[in-house]
C-alpha cells in the first residue's frame, strides 16, 4: 500500500513517518491509521502521538454523531412502515464492521423501494433536510436518470443524506441486477426498520463504487474498505470467495468484483485466491491503481493527471447511453466543462 510504502514501520525514520501521515491526511485514513497504529503500540516520534490521539477521539466521536443521526432518520422515516437499506460507511458503523474503524464519511447512504421514494423524501423534508438548489437540468439528471435524489443536508445540523431507489443509475451501460441485491436484503440485528444488503452484495456495491468512479481522492479509503469486508466476511465462512464471486455473475458484476480484488490484493495482500483471479489486469484497472495509488503531491505517480482525465471519460461513457451522454456533454460544454463528474455512477 502507498501509504506504508513497501516498508515495515519499524524502518521509518522521523521524515518516512511524518510523510506516511501526510498521506493518510490526503487520503482521508488518518483515523484509520491512528487506529491501526495503536493496534500495533508502535513507538511513535512524540509531536505524532499527539495526532494519534487526536484522531482516535475525532473517530470515536464521528461514530457516536453517526448513530445519533440515524436515530433522527429513523424517527424521520419510521411512520412510512417501510424497510430502509443502510449502505457504506453508515452501514459499516451501525454493524461495527471493522471497515467501520477509523472510517471518516460526509453523508449518509440510504435505499428504500422506488414506490416510497416521494413519501421519504417528503418525510425527510418534514424532518428538516432539504436540497440545495439545483438548475432545471440537474433537476431532471437526478429525478428522471439518477438512481437517487439531490443530496439532502439538514438545516440545522448540516448532515447529509443521500436517498436512494437503486444501487446504480438505470442507464448504466453495464447490467447490474441491484433490484435483486436490495430485495434480498436483510435485517439489522433482528430491526424491522434497517436493513442491509447481504455479506456478498455489501462487497460488490463497495467494489462497484470503486470502479464506477473517476474521483479518486478517497480512492485508496475504498481499497482498504473492499480489503476489511473481503477479510471479515472469508474469516466467518472458508466458502465465502466462491460465494461471492458466484454472487457477482448472478447480478453482472463479475468482472468488477475480479479487478477491484485485484487491486486490493496487489495494494493491501487481500487473501484472494489464486484461481479467482486469472490472467492480467484490465487497462481501466490499471488507470484506477495510478489515480489511487497516492494523491499526495510529493509521492503521486507521474501521469496521474491523465488516469484521471482518462477514468472521468469512462465514467461519463459507463453512465449513461450515447443519446444522454450527448446531452450531458453539450450541457457540460454550455456551462464551461470542467472535467469533474458530480453524478455518481453507483
């Protein structure tokens, strides 16, 4: 991983070390460092012990915000009577996965079925979130293509929610079967409000994100999620990796699923099996182990900046079919384009 650098701890001098924390700050890991680092009781230079400390209180107090603020939206949802699908980082906490420890997010991730996606977000709005405002053609990106609706942060609090009705954008050129992830859902502990998807399904969305996307600021965060549930999930069940890669074919996410382990394996030694990942890595995957590898400006690889021109190109094209894409483009180009992708592919 870039972020260790190839090295054991134990060969990092005071600059290696303040470096590696330059890194996980870019990156959005410092508390995942932290936590992993006073795992380990790795004698630190001193003025980094306090940044250590700093960020395990700044993590442990993220969760407890975190599931406060889901009792605000069960509160806010729990007259529709319908199941709501966590997924991601609140997902990870509310389960306390270890992808949860030291996992910093800016909004919350959330699914119901498309029939009662007018009523959540009308109780949603009742509850005190609100969409910014949005110009006519966002309006109708997000509420006639989009697999959810504009972001919704809270007016007093400033959380954000994002409202889904599906895991990926209905016209993604590639098939994803995710009305079958979310039907086959299950309860949280026993809940008969929050859900969640399947052991399996919880991978493949997390590897979907990954490969789908083009910003890669977080991008090695997303690696090390993928690595942690890979991880969690095969030390419960030795038939998980089969499990899983079976469940990929079944919704059309194969191929996904085989690159983004094969980054994971290659950048964290993700405990992949051999015979799951034959042959040689695609050429988007690739571009995706440049754009993520490092992001800080004193260790990212030379050609980054094309990765990412290259990776936002693609997610463009993934997302949406050639008549939409057309549209998008010239919208793009009447406003100045600047060659960010604000609609998430999944």
């Amino acid at each position: 991983m870039s972020l260790l650098g190839g090295r054991g701890h134990d060969a990092f001098d005071p600059e290696a070390w303040s470096l590696l924390f330059s890194e996980a700050r870019r990156a959005g890991l410092l508390a995942r460092l932290a936590a992993i680092l006073r795992l380990d009781e790795v004698g630190l230079p001193e003025r980094l012990q306090k940044q250590v400390k700093a960020s395990l209180i700044e993590a442990a107090a993220f969760q407890r915000d975190v599931l406060r603020e889901l009792e605000h939206v069960q509160q806010a949802l729990q007259g529709l009577g319908v199941p709501v699908l966590l997924l991601k980082g609140a997902a990870y906490v509310r389960l306390n996965l270890p992808a949860a420890r030291g996992r910093i997010f800016s909004d919350i991730d959330i699914v119901v079925a498309k029939e009662s996606l007018a009523q959540a977000e009308a109780s949603l709005m009742l509850g005190g979130w609100l969409t910014g405002k949005l110009d006519p053609y966002d309006q109708r990106y997000y509420r006639e293509w989009s697999h959810e609706v504009p972001p919704m942060t809270h007016r007093r609090r400033g959380t954000t929610i994002d409202l889904h009705h599906a895991l990926v954008m209905p016209t993604c050129r590639i098939r994803v079967d995710s009305g079958k992830m979310i039907r086959e859902a299950v309860p949280v502990d026993g809940s008969a409000f929050w859900w969640r998807l399947q052991d399996e399904d919880m991978v493949l969305h997390a590897a979907s994100h990954l490969m789908f996307n083009s910003e890669f600021e977080r991008g090695l965060r997303d690696i090390w999620d993928i690595d942690l549930l890979f991880r969690d999930f095969a030390s419960r069940s030795a038939s998980f990796p089969e499990r899983l890669f079976e469940r990929a074919r079944e919704v059309g996410l194969g191929e996904v699923i085989r690159e983004a382990l094969r980054l994971a394996r290659a950048l964290l030694g993700t405990p992949v099996p051999e015979n799951l990942l034959p042959g040689d890595a695609k050429m988007a995957t690739r571009l995706v182990a440049r754009a993520v590898y490092s992001r800080h400006r004193q260790t990212r690889p030379a050609g980054q900046w094309l990765a990412d021109m290259l990776l936002v190109s693609r997610e463009m094209y993934l997302r949406l079919p050639n008549h939409l894409l057309l549209t998008h483009l010239a919208h793009k180009a009447s406003l100045g384009f600047t060659g960010t992708t604000p609609h998430k592919a999944i």
